[in-house]
C-alpha cells in the first residue's frame, strides 16, 4: 500500500479550482518530488495531507490512517515544514523547539536529547539561543525544519523547502534531505524549481491547474517523451539553403522526427531521435551524398520538455503568465481560520 | 491473568491522555509567560492606567462634603472597589489579542498540524493566562488602594474578592477569545477592545453610586455586568461578609450579593456556550 493515497481530490476557493481529481500515490521510503508551477495546487494538496484543509470531496490516506476520520494519527505519523514559515519572534529557536516537542508529547529528557541533535545536525548551534526574530531566511527555514523532524515522522513534507534562499542553505537541505530518505524517512516535496526535482526526487508527479498530468519516476517521465534531442550541424554556419537541402534528406531516415531549423543558431537543426542506432543510420545517410558533420549535440529530455509536451507551454511561461496575479494577502485572509 | 493488565492499561492510557493535556496546556501557557517576560510593556500599562485613575480620581473628591456618598465613605473608598474591577476587565479584555496574532501569522496552524490531545488546550492556555496576569494586575491595585488608606478586605472579604474578580475574568476571557475568531484582524479587535473599555467603566457603579446617575444611564449600569463585580467588592471592602444583604437597588428591583454572584456565574457560563460552536469550528 501507498504511504500516501490520495483520490480524486477536488478542492476550490470560491470561484477557483485549486484541486480537480487530483489522484496521487506516493511509495514509501522514497522522496517524491511534487513539480509544478505557481498556482498548481501544491500547497492546497499538502495543506490537506497536513489535516489541515479538508477536500470538498475525495479521500485522503496516509500511513493507512484515513486523514479525515483520524486526523490526530496522521498528524503523529507526519511532519510538516510549511511554504511559509510561522515563527514566533518572541521566542528563540531553541524555546521554540521546545514548545514543538511539548505538542508532540515528548518526555523532556527525550525532547532535549533530540533537540540537542537537531541543533548539531542541521548546524544551528551558533544561533539557536538567539530570539527567532533575528533569523535570516536560511535560518528560518532550518529551524522550521528541525521542528518537522522532531518527533520523527515517517513521512515528512515540505512545501517549496527551499524558496528564496541561498545556495549555502538550499544544499544543506538538498544534503539533509538525501539522509533522511536514507535511513529510511519518506519525504515528499512541492516545489516549481525543475533544477530542484530533477537532483532529488527517486519518483514525481508534475501538476497542473489541480491535477496530476505526469508521474513516474525522473527518468521514466523523460523517456516515455521518446528519443533524445539532437543538435546538428553540417558546418559551422549553414546557409538557409544547405540546412533546407539537409532537413529535407534527414527526415527521410526512420526513427528522426520533428525536424527543425533553427535560424538563430547559424542554421542548425534540431530533430528528435527514437534511439541510438539511429544516429549511426543519421551519419551514414549524410556521409553517402558527402556531407561532412561538423557537430552533433545529443541530449536526454528534460522535465521541462515533459512538462511543454503536456501543456503546450513550458514551465517559465507557465510561471510568468500567474506571475503578479495572485494575490496572496487576501489568499491568507481568506485561509486564516 | 489479562484482565488486570488489561484494564491497567485502559487507565494508563487514560492517565497519559491527561498528562499529555497537562503537557501541551503548559507548554502553550509558557510561551506566553516567555512573550509577557520579553515584553512586558503590556502588563506594566495595565497596571499603570488604573493606578493613575486610583491616585488622580481617588484625590479628585477630597474636600466634598462628608456624607455625600451612600454609608458616608470617603470617595478614595469608594473608587477602590471600580478600579480593581477595571483593572481585572480591561486585562481580561486582552485575552484574545495572542490567538488573534496567532491566527493572522500563521503560528497557530502550526499547532493545529501537531496531534494535540484536545484543541481546548489553546483556550486553556489563554484562560490559565489571562486570569494570572488580571489577578496579579489588581492585586497591585488593590495594595496601592491599601496604602493610600482606602483599606483591605478581611480574610473572608478578600476571598470574595479573588472569587468575583475570576468570575468577571472568566466572562471577559471568553467574549475576547469569541472576538478573536470572530473579527477579522487585530485592528478590529483592538478597536473593540479600545471601544468597549471606558463606556463601560463610565455606565457602571465604579465611578459613582446610582443614586447620582438621570435614570436612563441607573438602568445601563444597573444591567451592566462589571456593577455586578464592583458591588460584591465593595461590600467585602465596607465590612463584614453579609451576601444576602442588598448591594444595589436597582430600577428592576433590589439585588443582593449571592444575586450578583449568580448574574456573573451565568454571564460565563453562557459566553463560554455562545462562543462554544464557534471556537470548535475555528479550531476543527
Ligand atoms: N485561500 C485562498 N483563497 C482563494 N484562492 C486561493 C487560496 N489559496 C489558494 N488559492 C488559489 O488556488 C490555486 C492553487 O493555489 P496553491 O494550492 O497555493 O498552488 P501552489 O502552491 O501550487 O502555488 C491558485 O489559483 C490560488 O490562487
Ligand atoms: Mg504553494
């Protein structure tokens, strides 16, 4: 069984569908990656597998516990690191820490013992007797962190862990995130960073406007697109004539399609390759009229090619086009409880 | 052979479900302790406002002609009684700012994603704090109102005290953390709060004694709750403990001291139903 089941989610805000029959399956013992752009739903989907938002219809199951029947088991089962961190500013990391063990039921020896541990790993120790309001957001953010993992969840997860913040930061949590699946945590992460997915995700769904579009595994999603790209010149810099007569020829070999010719880049042409052997029956064919060939550049898909093969637009523009349209106080007014 | 370590266990669980309520009840009063000791400019102010009131008001009637107030008390005396009641409302009236912060920073799904045993816990922890603070503010007022010779309760007086000041406290408690939940934001609970505290304080008996009021403002403060809470103190200042004397009589009718106790009983009683459904609804 999946440690987390959700099933055809749907969930909106007034006039807005956030969630349309969302259906996911997350595997225990990996990290999953939740890809998507601003907007998606991925907040709303964790937010209900935090118990904290209930769907307006569909079922969700984490650990086998079903969230809306018994919600205090999940939230004992999971820890959550939210998108935007709530501190108390009053409070210094370590008070707060403290506090989190308390809602949590940890004997004080065992919290202070973990405390103490966290403080080490996650490398807080110069700060973490200074008051929350003095943190830096890499701080923030490992504070918040450690509070996810104090009671050591099964499963903890992380809504954009990593937004914002500066490249020293972003590898500490890439690195301790790695760790925690190791020894056996489960983690899921949103995030609309491909960079991001792509390092650490062992499986991933890519969503969009509330549902699931692609999941898979990294690899498998870019190799269900089929073929690699290929980047090919005959020469330096072709004439438009050349690369015509050369597009012309090379769409005659099977297993090359979508041939392009890519007038800024000196005439090269992009194709898309189904296999391997394909490339050779690329060079033979060009080698028998006697053309030379001065460059061929052979590459894997990226995620960004599954998330534009499925939506037709790519991830930036996705991103771009909600860009300044949100507006995200009124969405917390609204969300506050 | 089971059915004792059966039923050991039944009451172990039972026994760790309260001491993990103790534990997040405390855990939760605790840092508000923490914010009060890093801030405490909150308590200081109220303590400082009625002081001030105690001392200026208390001084304002000095030399008005003796017998002018009911059983001939000085007007020192006779404010006492209003300002310890301020005291405790206006701090209790404050309940609801924390969790309105909490709400509106988001600290508060913070503690609705742990598995806390009950969500009461959060009201709890307000409750067990609000009632400290409002208590040790107008025990403050009340040994200044002693060294300015506006006298001390008896031992029985001061439980009555203690008694009504926690009914008054619990009732307001509720109507702020109800406020809370309801309103928006901060400004507007603010604003209720900077709105409700001195009307109130001016229709009530803490000032002046009805028989000094036109009748339409005798009928507000007569339907007042803080006259409720001023008068059971005042007599416990007056003399000897005596509840089914009557302490007011009011334009419905007299009302004697177990009346006052009662009408505070079921004030809180009933605000804590009112905001009930609400407060389980914010929180589930
Ligand atoms: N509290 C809210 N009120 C109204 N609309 C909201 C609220 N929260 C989210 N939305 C809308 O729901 C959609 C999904 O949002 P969200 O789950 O936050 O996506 P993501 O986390 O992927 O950016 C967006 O269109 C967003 O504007
Ligand atoms: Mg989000």
């Amino acid at each position: 069984m999946a440690l987390i089941e959700l099933r055809n989610l749907h969930k909106s805000y007034g006039s807005v569908n956030a969630l349309r029959d969302l259906t996911l399956d997350v595997p225990e013992g990996c990290l999953y990656g939740l890809l998507g752009p601003n907007g998606a739903g991925k907040t709303t989907a964790i937010r209900i597998m935090a118990t904290l938002l209930s769907p307006d219809q569909g079922t969700v199951t984490i650990a086998g516990l079903d969230a809306l029947d018994q919600p205090r088991a999940v939230r004992q089962a999971l820890g959550y690191v939210a998108q935007e961190v709530a501190i108390d500013k009053i409070l210094t990391g370590r008070e707060l820490l403290q506090l989190q063990g308390d809602l949590y039921h940890l004997k004080k020896n065992v919290r202070d013992e973990r405390i103490a541990e966290l403080i080490d790993r996650l490398g807080m120790d110069d700060w973490i007797d200074r008051r929350c309001g003095t943190y830096s957001g890499g701080m923030r953010r490992r504070l918040d962190l450690a509070a996810g993992l104090l009671h050591r969840p099964k499963l903890l997860v992380l809504d954009e862990p990593t937004v914002g913040l500066d490249i020293e930061s972003r590898s500490a949590i890439w690195d301790l995130l790695r760790r925690l699946v190791h020894q056996g945590t489960s983690v899921l992460l949103s995030s609309h960073y491909l960079e991001e997915v792509e390092a650490l995700a062992d499986r991933m769904a890519i969503i969009d406007a509330g549902t699931v579009i692609a999941e898979g595994s990294p690899d498998e999603l870019k190799r269900r697109l089929g073929g690699d790209r290929v980047t090919l010149r005959v020469r330096e810099f072709s004439d438009q004539e050349e690369a015509q007569r050369v597009s012309e020829l090379i769409r005659q070999v099977s297993g090359v399609s979508q041939v392009v010719i890519n007038r800024s880049q000196g005439y090269s042409l992009n194709l898309v390759v189904e296999n391997e052997p394909v490339i050779a029956r690329l060079r033979d064919c060009l080698l028998d009229v006697g053309l030379p060939v001065f460059a061929l550049a052979q590459s894997r898909p990226s995620l960004d090619d599954v998330y534009l093969q499925a939506t037709g637009r790519t991830l930036m523009d996705a991103e771009l086009a909600v860009a300044g349209q949100r507006d995200v106080k009124q969405e917390r007014r609204k969300a506050m409880r | 052979m089971t059915s004792p370590s059966l039923s050991v266990a039944v009451s172990d669980s039972e026994r760790s479900a309260w001491s993990e309520l103790a534990q997040e009840t405390l855990a939760l009063t605790r840092r508000l302790f923490l914010q009060l000791a890093r801030r405490p400019s909150s308590l200081v102010a109220g303590v400082l406002q009625p002081l001030i009131w105690l001392i200026l008001f208390g001084a304002l009637f000095t030399n008005a002609p003796d017998g002018l107030l009911p059983g001939g008390i000085s007007y020192g005396r006779f404010l006492g009684a209003g300002v310890i009641v301020f005291t405790a409302f206006s701090g209790a009236l404050n309940a609801g700012l924390p969790v309105m912060f909490d709400r509106e920073f988001g600290f508060l799904n913070r503690l609705l994603v742990a598995p806390l045993r009950s969500r009461s816990s959060i009201v709890l922890a307000s409750v067990i704090y609000i009632t400290a603070i409002s208590l040790v503010q107008s025990l403050a007022i009340m040994l200044t109102a002693a060294l300015l010779g506006y006298g001390w309760p008896g031992a029985a007086g001061f439980v009555l005290v203690v008694a009504t000041l926690l009914l008054l406290v619990f009732a307001v408690t509720a109507l702020s953390l109800g406020l809370a939940f309801a309103l928006p934001g901060h400004i507007e609970l603010i604003a209720v709060i900077f709105v409700a505290n001195l009307p109130l304080l001016f229709a009530s008996t803490a000032l002046a004694p009805l028989s000094f009021m036109p009748g339409w403002l005798g009928w507000l403060a007569a339907l007042n709750p803080l006259t409720f809470a001023i008068e059971p103190i005042r007599a416990a200042y007056r003399g000897p403990l005596d509840l089914s004397a009557v302490l007011l009589e009011a334009p419905y009718g007299d009302v004697t001291g177990t009346t006052c106790l009662v009408v505070l009983v079921g004030l809180t009683v009933g605000l804590f139903l009112l905001i009930r459904p609400l407060l389980n609804r914010k929180l589930s």
